[in-house]
C-alpha cells in the first residue's frame, strides 16, 4: 500500500487541495500537480537555484523541501510576478531591458531570488546584491547584467515609494 498525504497549499494566492505522497518535493507537486512549470528543476540538491521559489516570502529551494513541509505557508512562483494580462512586473522588465537572462534556464529561480531579498532590503546595495545573486548559479549571463537588473529595479522601486510619499506629504 502507498502511503499519501491530504494537503492543502497556497500557491500565488490560490487554494489547492492535493492527495500525494508524503515525500513528493515541492517542485515536483508545483510543476506535475499544478503545471506550474516555471519553477526550474536543475540539480535537485539545492545549488543551483533554479527552483528558487518564495515561501511566506522567503526565497526557498523546492527541490529540497516536501510539499506537506509548506501547507501552511504562501508560496509564490515566478508565475505570480507577472500582471492579470500577461504583462511583466517591474522586475521582469528590468531584467529584459538588461539583457539579465540568455538561455533563460535559471531566470525564474533569480526572479524569485530578486523579489524575495527587495522586499527584504528594499535599499539592497549593488554589493549586497552580489552576494545574494551569487547563491544561484548562471552559465550563460556572466551575472553582471543579473545585478544591474535587480540593482535597476531596486532604484525604479525606491524612487516609486518616494513619488508615493512626496504626493501624501504634498
């Protein structure tokens, strides 16, 4: 007999109530059970970071998490970034605009990367930045063009915030 699990996750904001096996990873129940593929599987030992996802919006590997790990959490996957028409978040734009992805295999793992630490340090440094990109892994890109994309976006963001509170001040 197989042993399964009943759980229910929320991912980009929408209920899911899922039977599985206990052991199924969190990439695999995103991309085979809900057909969210752009979360990335690469190394499935958490170093690469192609299935960088957020969790209660931490970046988190999902190949190195069980689904029944997360039910109570919010998972958010690239998916979630664009807009209701297809349109691109502001990050994605940036990274578009700098040429911040070739093959385009481990974008979706930085793009969540990226969102989890801006909305962690909103005021991330272009060293700060570094390091944190420095956790995934890109062969095609020479991570220069990844750091002025989130660096980009980082400013665009900040400089929004101020317009905002210049126009409540005002």
């Amino acid at each position: 007999m197989t042993d399964v699990a009943l759980v229910e996750l929320t991912v980009n904001g929408e209920r899911h109530d899922l039977v599985i096996p206990p052991r199924r990873t969190l990439a695999d129940v995103l991309r085979h059970d809900l057909g969210l593929t752009g979360t990335h599987v690469g190394c499935e030992h958490g170093i690469c970071g192609a299935c960088t996802v957020l969790v209660d919006g931490a970046p988190a590997r999902a190949c190195l998490i069980f689904a029944v790990q997360v039910e109570n959490s919010a998972i958010r996957t690239v998916e979630s970034l664009s807009g209701p028409d297809g349109e691109l978040s502001d990050l994605q734009s940036c990274f578009a605009e700098h040429h911040g992805l070739q093959c385009g295999f481990c974008t979706p793992g930085f793009l969540m990367l990226a969102e989890g630490h801006l909305a962690e340090s909103p005021d991330a440094t272009r060293e700060e930045i570094r390091e944190v990109v420095a956790s995934n892994l890109c062969r095609c890109t020479g991570y220069q063009t990844i750091v002025d994309a989130v660096e980009d976006c980082a400013g665009r963001r900040r400089a929004a915030l101020r317009a905002r509170l210049d126009g409540v001040s005002a």
